[in-house]
C-alpha cells in the first residue's frame, strides 16, 4: 500500500470499528439502564432493536444513492448523524427529567446513520484498490470490524463506571471527526454517474444476478451464516457461563473477546496472505473456512464441555476470518457501477445473519445437540455450493485473475 494511502484508508478502517460500538457497546449496560429509567425488560431491549431496524432498513438505499452520487457524500453524513444521534441522547439523558423516548428516538437517528456507513467504507475500498491489494485492503477492514466487536463491551463496561449514559457522548467525540475525516482527507475515485435512473440501475442489477447470480448468492451465504454461527454460539455460551459457571459482566466480555479477537487477527493475516496469491485461491480460502466452522460445531454439538467449547469457538473464529475477506473481494469485485448497491445487500444479509444467531442458539439451552449438529450440516451444504457455484473468473476483474 502506497504511503500516502496509508492515513485515509486508516480512516475508512475506522468506519467499522466506530460502527460496531453502535450496540455492543451498550450490551453490559442495559441492565443499569433500565434501573436508571425505570422502564420494562422490552422497553430497554427497544434502545437495541431502535438502532438495529433502521440500520438494516437504510442499507439498501444507502448502497443505491452511494452509486448515484458518490461514497463520501452518503457516508460522511451519515457518520455525522450517527454521532449527533449519540450526544442527543446523551444530553437527553443528562438533563430531561423522563429521558426514555428522548434516547429512544435518538437511537432512530443513530441507526439511519449506521446504515451509510461500513457497507459504503467497504464499497469505497473496493473503488480505490484495483490490484490485489484489494484482498489486502478489505482484511485489514474486516480486522478492524472484528476489533470494534472485542474492544466494545468491555470499553462499554468500563465508560459505564462514569455513568450510565456516558457510551452516548462517545459516540459523537468519534464519529463527528471521523465524517469529517472521510470528507476531507479520503480521495475518491470518479465515478461515471450520469443519468442513472432508478429503472436503469434496477435493470443492470438484475443483468448482474441473471449472469452471476449463483455466484453471488453462494458468497453472500457464506459471509451471513459464519456471522450467525459465531454470534449465536458466543450469546449461547455467554448465558451458559453465568448460569453454570457464575460468570459474568467483564469477565464474559474478556472471554467472549478471544474467538473474536482470533477472528480479527485472522482476517488480517488471510487478507495479507491472499493479497500474494492469486485470485483462484479466494474459493478455496472460503470452502476451507467454512469446513472448520462445521468442524468446530459438530465438535460443540458431540461434547458438552466448556473446556472443548472454548478451543472450538477460537477454531470458529479463525473459520471465520478466513471466509470474511475473501467473501468481501469477490462481492466489492462483481460490478464497478453497482458496487454500492451489492455491497450494501451483502451488508444488510450479514446484519440480518448477526441479529438472528443469539435468538437461534437461545433455543440450544434445551436442544444443544440437534441444534449445533444441524448448524454443521447448514455450513456443510454451503460450503458445497461455494465449491460448485462460485466462480471467482467471473466476479473478479483482470488484474486480480492469475493471468495477471
């Protein structure tokens, strides 16, 4: 990576690290909030499900106006209003006497921000890096997504001792600059926009899933069930470890950190080591991943031992590290025009992926076996269809061909 690329594209490696905190960073406070509120199990849990809906909901549009009018127009605003959301909420809670549906429809605001922001970071990545630094590029991203989902519960637990609604100012503190940053600093490449339509756009998407379709599908199931696998197993051995180990609060948080830290870690590391490889070995990289995931889940469902379960997990978060970038190159690489509207429905497939796994694996607390079985079996069948149906010389540009 050329040196003066170096600073803006740590910028836009902030993106998702900043995007994570948007919930995670609340999980270990949620309990002194609702004290603090004087409001119903549902009610707080509604502070999560505020940012979540309207993240997922906006994805979609943010990927299609990014390809009309550019990244950085969409982004940077939606950094500023993510952070906005944040220090309304803050000082809603600071100084209103009933303060729940104030934060309540700040977080509304905080979730359309999130939703122009690590899919564009990811798509604008894809613009910039048009060589093999691109696999390179999009680990170091997905690095520094998988740092914000270790660093946040405990920095939440930790800003907690402050006070209760003090993760809300952080917010604004480091989004604010980072949306400036990415409109002054980030280069974006120019774009031919000219003229494009609803209809048109919609019909060239279309053109791309009738020639690519299969390929495309296989790589978005992939990136969406590693995350539902591995956030569903880390909710269900969260509540395993306090109701039969007693463990809880930051202690959770250091232990959940590590499969997520390997996670990181290996997303780095594959992205660095795919980037000297050529483009044919993405395929392989993902089956490969994909099969250790399987691996460490029939292992989970077979022996119900905590001191498996952990080695296993950190096995699922190298799995996963290694899908993740590769996944992310092939998708950034299928169009150049519509790269903002594929990314964005690959984002939103990984939102709903992460959202569903901690409400699926709830129910291994009464069906462990049959439910990590059938999610090997789940991973098997995809890492199948990805060794049939994706076909990297059709999603790639040249230059990131073997050929080349």
């Amino acid at each position: 990576m050329r040196s003066a690329m170096k600073f803006p594209f740590a910028i836009l490696c902030a993106v998702p690290f900043i995007m994570v905190l948007g919930n995670s960073m609340l999980v270990p406070l949620l309990p002194l909030m609702r004290s603090a509120l004087n409001v119903s199990l549902v009610q707080i849990s509604l502070l999560i499900t505020a940012f979540s809906l309207p993240a997922g909901l906006v994805i979609p549009f943010a990927g299609f106006l990014s390809d009309a009018y550019g990244r950085k127009p969409i982004m940077a605003p939606a950094l500023i209003l993510y952070g906005l959301g944040g220090l309304l909420a803050g000082l809603a809670a600071w100084l209103a006497t009933s303060p729940y549906y104030l934060i309540l429809g700040s977080r509304i605001l905080q979730g359309i921000g999130a939703g122009g922001t690590y899919q564009l970071a990811m798509a604008l990545t894809g613009d910039i890096f048009q060589s093999k630094e691109r696999t390179k590029a999009l680990g170091l991203l997905e690095a520094a997504n998988g740092l914000g989902k270790v660093v946040s519960p405990i920095a939440g637990a930790l800003i907690g001792l402050i006070s209760w609604f003090a993760p809300f100012f952080v917010y604004g503190v480091l989004a604010i600059p980072a949306g400036l940053a990415v409109w002054f600093i980030v280069k974006e490449p120019e774009q031919k926009t000219e003229g494009i339509t609803f209809k048109t756009y919609f019909h060239n998407l279309g053109q791309i899933l009738q020639n690519r379709g299969l390929s495309l599908l296989a790589c978005i199931l992939a990136g969406m069930v590693v995350l539902f696998i591995l956030f569903g197993v880390l909710s269900y051995i969260s509540d395993v470890l306090e109701t039969d180990y007693d463990v809880r609060g930051l202690r959770t948080g250091l232990i959940i950190a590590v499969p997520v830290a390997a996670m990181a870690l290996t997303s780095y590391l594959s992205g660095n080591y795919l980037q000297q490889m050529a483009g044919g070995s993405l395929k392989p990289a993902i089956v490969a991943g994909l099969l250790v995931d399987a691996g460490a889940l029939a292992v989970m469902g077979f022996i119900n031992n905590i001191y498996v379960f952990f080695p296993a997990m950190v096995a699922m978060g190298i799995g996963t590290g290694v899908v993740l970038p590769s996944v992310n190159t092939l998708i950034t690489s299928i169009s150049s025009k519509e790269r903002g509207g594929i990314t964005c429905l690959y984002g939103s497939m990984r939102f709903l992926g992460v959202a569903l796994g901690p409400p699926v694996f709830g129910l291994a607390l009464a069906w462990r076996m049959p439910l990590f079985l059938g999610a090997a079996l789940l991973v098997g069948v995809i890492a199948v269809l990805a060794s049939f149906y994706i076909h990297a010389e059709k999603m790639l540009p040249p230059q990131l061909l073997p050929s080349h």
